[in-house]
C-alpha cells in the first residue's frame, strides 16, 4: 500500500517532503477506517494526500484509495471510485519496494483475502466496462507481477479456493475468470478444519461446475478408493475420465451461466452438493 510505517532508520533518512507524504497517507488511512463521508475523503485524496514516487510527491490514485476501501470494507466509497473510474480503478498501484508497476489487479486478491463480497460483486461489474476481451481476462486471471505482494502468483480463483471462500469464487467464476485450483480444493477437503468442511466443500463443488474437462488430479490415482468414498462413484468416475459429467452437474451448470443468484438463492437442500 502506499502508506506504510517507516522505522526510526528510515525517518532519518527522510526528506521533509517524504515525511509529510507519510504523515499526510495515514490521516487518509484512518479516515477510510473510519468511515468518513465520500465526499470528504474524495477532497482528502484529491488536495490534501500525497504518496512519494520516483523522487516526488504526487497524489493518491484511485485505484490505491480502493485498496483502503477494500481492507476498511468501506462499501459506499468503493462504490464511488468504482462508478467513477470504472475498470482504471482496478489498475495495479506502483510497488513501494521496487518501485515495479504490477499488472491485473490486485484489488481482487485483496476483495478475497478479507472476504468483501459485496465489493467483489461491485469490481467484477465494472470489469464489464473493459473495451477488450482480453484486458478483462487480464484482470480476472492476473496473479500478481511484483513478489512484494501479498498471495502473489495466485489468481484471486486461487486464493478463494485456499481461504474456502465460495461466495467469492462464485462471483470470479461466473464472471469468466478460470477454474483453476481443482487440486488444492480436493487437498482443503482432507485437510481443513470441520468447521471449514463445508465452505471447502461448496468450494469444490462450484469448481467443478465450471470444469469442462478437469485433468486428472494425481491424488485420484494415488488413493483411488478414499477419493472415491469423498466424492461418490459418478463425481470420481468423471474426474478419472472414465464416464460423461453426472446429471445433476449439468443441470446446475445451466442455472449458473445466469450468474452467480440463481445459485445462491437455491434454498439448502438444492444448493450445489455435487460431491457426497
């Protein structure tokens, strides 16, 4: 993030210029934190922040503002910078630590890393704002260009999949992100929590609703009779390649190229439970 605490070395190696840029970006930090009115953080951002950047002040962007909307769930702000700057919100900020300009998004990382759904839904949308194709799966599908970041190298699929976020997946994934992450759900299974069982499970199942042809995972191989047992003999057989998509997979596969509600508004008992 563009602000973050400098230690007694750094301060005295500081520039009146840089401290103030410091000083200026926490109040900014706090005041999302804190809820403030939109407006009043917009005239923060605009006249009173600034963030140091190869040798200079400059002002706060939006797409760095959102990232403090992201982590302080401040809804009616991301909603501003998202109506208001569209898809060039989500642009990767400049690295504080090597200064590298990132690619993709990172907000969608950070939307699941702290589960804001709600925010999620709202960038997915303006995702739709992007004039090509190709640029939107960039975002989608983006997993980080700077190692300084945190979760880099996974796509936001990828880390729902991790955290057992399904909500989030849901959204990623009827957007058109891809589907990747079939073996580190199938690992979550065996090894999560029981309290996660169930959100590790829902994860798995929206995976396979969105897996045309799902590679044969090397755990189903190693342990063909346990992963039977988890995933039921049709699920099993058509991850082994070795019969067509079981019924009920392809029925619910139609009612998720609507978008993620029809899924969620399923009462429980007919809620993706692919897998037994």
């Amino acid at each position: 993030m563009p602000w973050r605490v400098s230690s007694q070395l750094d301060c005295a190696s500081l520039s009146p210029s840089q401290r103030h840029c410091e000083r200026t970006a926490f109040s900014f930090y706090c005041a999302v934190r804190e809820q403030l009115p939109v407006w009043l953080l917009e005239d923060m951002r605009t006249m009173e922040v600034f963030c140091w950047d190869d040798g200079r002040p400059r002002a706060f962007l939006p797409s760095e503002a959102l990232l403090y909307a992201l982590v302080h769930d401040h809804q009616d702000y991301a909603r501003y910078l998202l109506n208001r700057y569209s898809a060039s919100a989500l642009r990767a900020p400049r690295c504080n630590f090597c200064c590298c300009h990132g690619s993709g998004a990172p907000h969608l990382n950070v939307a699941v890393r702290y589960n804001r759904v709600a925010i999620l839904s709202m960038m997915v949308e303006a995702l739709k704002d992007c004039s090509e194709q190709k640029e939107r799966r960039l975002y989608l599908d983006s997993s980080g260009g700077c190692a300084h970041v945190a979760d880099a190298g996974k796509t936001a699929v990828q880390l729902a999949v991790e955290l057992s976020q399904p909500n989030c997946l849901l959204l990623l994934l009827v957007q058109g992100a891809r589907p990747d992450g079939l073996d580190v759900a199938l690992h979550r299974l065996i090894s999560c929590d029981p309290s996660e069982r169930l959100q590790a499970q829902r994860c798995l199942d929206f995976l396979l609703l969105f897996l045309s042809k799902p590679p044969l995972p090397r755990c189903l191989q190693d342990e063909p009779q346990r992963w039977q047992s988890l995933l039921g003999k049709q699920v099993f057989s058509w991850l082994c390649g070795l019969s067509p998509p079981p019924l009920l997979l392809q029925a619910l596969r139609c009612l998720a190229q609507s978008g993620s509600d029809p899924i969620s508004s399923l009462p429980d008992f007919l809620q993706p439970h692919i897998c037994h």
